[in-house]
C-alpha cells in the first residue's frame, strides 16, 4: 500500500512519464504499511521486481485499484475509531516515528534545503509543515521525478496535476510528518544589510541555479512538459539585481501624463479596480534561452542557460492601453513613439532596469499588453516582480518589466543598458572588437523555436511494443501560431509530424506555447538515435538547421534544430 501511495503525492508523475514505471507501480500496492519496517529484508525488493516484470501491468492496475480501495477504507476505519482528524493517521501507523508527541521540532528551510538524497534523508514541506520522505523514494519504482521535490516544497507539484486537497494524500503524507518550519521562515529573513541580496525570496530547490546573485534559474526541462501551465516556483526567474521588497499598500506606479495632462500615481487597488481585469495565457521566453548550445560553437558572454529559460503562465492585470488612455494618449499620437518601463530594482549607483517597446504595440487592442498582478491565479510573486509587472506577448523577456515603477511615453526608445548595449543580435563575424551596439536594433519578437524535453540526452528506454515518445514545447514570437512540428530520429533523414496540445488563441494572438509529443516504434535495428525536432509558425517561418549561422557574441537568439543523441535500452 505504502508504494502505492507515492504516486498521489506528486500526482503520478512518473505514470505520466515512465512507461515502464505503468507496469512497476502497481505492484508496489502488494506492500503493506508493515512492508515499510521489513524495508530492506530479503524479499521486499527481490519480489518487488518479479511483480513489476512478469506480470502485465493491466492486470496489476486492477489489482492495485481493488487493493488501493481496502486501503482507503481501512482508513475512513481508523478515522472513525479514533475521532478525526491526521494526528489519528499518526497514532495508528506502524511508524516508529509516528508515536512522537505533537509538538514537533522546528526547521528551517536551510535545514530542510539540505535533505536532497537517499543519504541525508528526502525532506520535504506542505504549508508550514515538513515531512521526511525517504522511505518512500527508496521504495518507489518509478524513480526520479519525485526527487525534485526533494529539499522543498510540494505544492507547486500539486498545483502542476490538481491534487491538491486530496484528503488520502495528506492523511498519507501525516505519517511522515517529523517537524514544522520555523515560524521566522515564513516571513522574510533578518536583513544582512551588507548584502544586497540578503532580501532575495526563497526559492524552490529542484532549479538548476544558473547564478546565485543576481538569482537566475530555470527548471528541470521535463518540468516543462509536465503541464501546460508551468507552476510558478518553477518558471524560469531571470533577475538583474536584487529583488526589491515592495510595500504594496504603499506602492505607487507612476504613469507619466501626456502633454498638458497630470501624471497618474496609481495604487495597487487603484489598477485593480479602476480597470477592467484582463486574464492572457503567454509564454516568456529569454532571449538567452538555449545560449548554452551556441557557446559550444564558440564561447559567448552570458549566463548558460539550457532549454528551460522559458514558460507559460496565465498572466492577469490593467490592460497597459486601458492605463495610457486614462493618462490621456489615444491611438492617434504622432511620431515614432516608444513606451518606456522602469524598474524599481537598483544597482548600487541606484540605476534600475527599465526597457521599452513600440508605442503602437503598447496601444493596440490585439496586442493583450498588460500590467500584471496575477500569475496563474496568484499575486504575482516576488521573483516575477511584486506586485507589478509589464507582461508583453510575443516579445522577449527582457522587455517584460518586472517591479514596475514608472511608465514613460517618449519619442525615444529606453535609454537603459538593457535597451541599448545588450539583447541584440549580430553577425557570426562581429567580435567583442568590432561590435557596434547601435547598429543593430533592440530584439522584440521572437523568432519560431522549439525544444525537446523527453528524453534528455543519455538514454532512452524503450516502451511496450519497442515504442518511444518524445516529448517538447515549441513557440513563436509576435502571436505567431506554431502550425507543425517536425520530429526526425535519425538525424534529419526522415521526418515524423508530432501531435501539438494546448489553448486557442485568436489568430494573430497565439501568445502561448504548444506542447507537442510524438509516440512510433524504435528503428529496426538501431541502439542509438538522433533525435531532432523543428517547429514551423503560421507565417511559415522555420529554425535554422545549426548554430554556427546564428552565432552572436552574447548568445541570443538561439533558435537551431534542438538536438538530443540518445543510445537506446529495448525492453
Ligand atoms: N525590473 C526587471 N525586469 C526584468 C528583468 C530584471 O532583471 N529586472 N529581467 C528581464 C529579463 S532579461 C527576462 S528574461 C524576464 C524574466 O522574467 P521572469 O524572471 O519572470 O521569468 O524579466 C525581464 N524583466
Ligand atoms: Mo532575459
């Protein structure tokens, strides 16, 4: 039963992911609660194996349901016999650990941070509470996904596949409960004054930290392909600067007056009750996305991100047109104007981000620009720019201002360094010598790209019938819709057309992503494979073939054919 139960705690992951754990997991249910203190005998794992490799995985899904059944009655039993409540569940396991009084010991998130592996335990926390999971993983057939939690918290797991409340998973989870966070924790940590980022947000441990300060990360790239929707703590978080902890009950944006009208000083319940709320699902993608794969063509300057500087999320807010008319702007303005954003996060010189984009973009009713104060149903969260940011669809991240301060209509483009002498893109041939920044225009839309997530590069294990599946995310700039992906495994001689998912979006408006899998039976006879996929917009625009073309000195713009060499394990 105890095996079977991992599963609901990160919404059967691994079913999704693993064919083969389909087969393995159900046998886990032949384990009792009592299994758990027999862990490690002579037959636990030995006969675990048998089950989950000669008998059909059909038949043990039935068995595990019928088993997984009594499992929860004997529960809904112990609920009855002794009051309610999850201390119950507590009382009634065979867990040594189970019969500790309820005043638990208090952690840290450090402390918690620091149970990553089998050895130094697999903590992880709900809420305030912490638990210590490690017999579970040590016993778990489908392997590693649930090690991403490890060191951290559950929910952005639960939010990923809508488990939340499940009133089984938490009973479940009780019976591993060793301790609570400690209540300082939750709010925000003494300040070290002597350094900046001391105010920095925690952050959930399965990122794979790119630079710890300024904090930039991105997920595992599986995480990606997991849900349509990327859960908040695992969307990529690009930061310049420290993050800066904003009142928001003090909180001003300032939107500076047309000619002739007063500026705007504009509270947080001002945006949100003043103008109408608008919900857009958009993808944001950093420019530096994928640079790793151009700095092995030759090195460039930049932080290495891998595939996964990229996400979707829901973004909600005060349309930016809906703000700019109440400061007096219409769609008419004369002259090629910009709109200026600026940050609140600061250098020590007390120079902040700021960007801009094309005014007509900012005024268009088509174009969805937003102030956001949402992300996925959420207040925005601190690493994404509490309590406001500019989200705008189709453009590169970096002018998707986050903290936003101050808006500027001006007839210049943002003066920032991040506007003028970095995100743009050049020729292979141009050097750090010979670069002249103003030639080149800053980068809005984004061109077509896509990714494969599953499998990663190693290796691959083949399903059922010798089938595999790969599985990624393609995206285009400029609300650009993604028609086709093009999947080829043996290099680029042969092509198979993927199955794409996700939301709707007007045409023109295609802001979000699409996520795409292919299933087909291995090629005859071949142990290794290249894997390569490339996606195609509605205006037919296509990735390049390789990197070394699209070389540039900072590594933007990285958009080649992904490719992922996997040597191949059959059944
Ligand atoms: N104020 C401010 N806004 C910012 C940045 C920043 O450092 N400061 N980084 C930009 C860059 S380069 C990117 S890719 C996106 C990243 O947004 P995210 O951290 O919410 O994923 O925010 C943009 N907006
Ligand atoms: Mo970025």
């Amino acid at each position: 039963m105890l095996l079977r139960r991992i599963s609901p705690l990160l919404g059967g992951m691994q079913i999704l992911n693993s064919p083969r754990a389909c087969v393995a997991w159900p046998s886990s249910c032949l384990y009792s609660k009592d299994t758990r203190s027999s862990r490690g005998g002579a037959n636990s794992s030995s006969s675990r194996q048998r089950w989950a490799f000669t008998t059909t995985g059909a038949l043990l899904g039935l068995g595990s349901i019928l088993l997984y059944r009594s499992h929860e009655r004997k529960l809904a039993q112990d609920n009855q016999e002794s009051g309610s409540g999850s201390h119950m569940v507590l009382s009634s396991s065979s867990d040594p650990k189970a019969s500790i009084s309820r005043s638990y010991p208090v952690y840290t998130l450090k402390e918690v941070q620091r149970h990553r592996t089998l050895a130094d335990g697999i903590w992880v926390t709900l809420g305030k509470e912490v638990f210590n999971i490690t017999e579970f993983v040590d016993m778990h057939p489908g392997g590693n996904r649930i090690l991403l939690a490890a060191g951290g918290s559950l929910e952005p797991f639960w939010a990923m596949y809508g488990i939340h409340n499940q009133k089984h998973v938490l009973e479940i989870l009780s019976a591993y409960k060793i301790g609570e966070l400690s209540p300082e924790e939750q709010a925000s940590g003494p300040a070290d004054l002597s350094d900046p980022y001391a105010q920095d947000p925690p952050r959930h441990p399965a990122l794979k930290v790119n630079s710890m300060k300024p904090f930039n990360a991105e997920p595992p790239a599986e995480v990606l392909t997991d849900a349509y929707i990327t859960p908040n703590a695992f969307f990529f978080k690009r930061n310049h600067l420290p993050v800066p902890r904003l009142d928001p009950a003090s909180y001003r944006l300032e939107v500076v007056g047309r000619m002739g009208n007063a500026s705007l000083f504009l509270s947080l319940e001002e945006l949100k009750t003043r103008f109408p709320r608008h919900e857009v699902t958009v993808t944001l993608q950093c420019a530096g996305n994928r640079r790793s794969e151009m700095n092995a063509v030759k090195p460039v300057k930049g932080l290495d991100w891998g595939i996964a500087a990229i996400g979707n999320a829901k973004w909600a807010g005060a349309r930016l047109r809906d703000v700019l008319v109440a400061a007096g702007f219409s769609e008419g303005e004369i002259g090629a104007l910009h709109v200026q954003f600026e940050g609140l996060d600061r250098d020590l010189a007390g120079t902040g981000y700021g960007a801009s984009i094309p005014y007509h973009e900012a005024m268009s009713s088509s174009h969805d620009v937003l102030l956001a104060y949402e992300m996925n149903g959420e207040e925005l969260p601190l690493d994404h720019g509490f309590p406001l940011r500019v989200i705008v669809p189709g453009v590169v991240g970096a002018r998707n201002v986050k903290w936003l301060s101050r808006i500027l209509v001006s007839i210049e483009e943002s003066q920032s360094h991040w506007q003028q002498n970095d995100y743009k893109g050049f020729s292979p041939s141009v050097d750090w010598d010979t670069v002249d920044f103003s030639a080149s225009p800053a980068i809005q839309e984004l061109p077509v790209q896509s990714a494969i997530t599953d499998p990663q590069p190693g290796t691959l294990v083949a399903e059922e019938d010798d089938k595999i599946t790969v599985k990624g995310y393609a995206w285009s700039g400029g609300g650009r819709e993604v028609v086709r992906v093009d999947v080829s495994l043996d290099g680029g001689s042969t092509w198979h057309v993927a199955k794409l998912t996700g939301e709707k979006q007007a045409p023109g408006q295609a802001w979000a992503w699409k996520l795409w899998t292919l299933t087909v039976p291995l090629p005859a006879g071949r142990t290794e494979l290249e894997i390569l996929c490339k996606a195609v917009d509605s205006s037919y625009n296509v990735q390049p073939d390789t990197v070394a073309p699209i070389w540039n000195l900072r590594g933007v713009l990285s958009n080649a054919w992904h490719r992922v060499h996997v040597s191949v394990t059959r059944n």
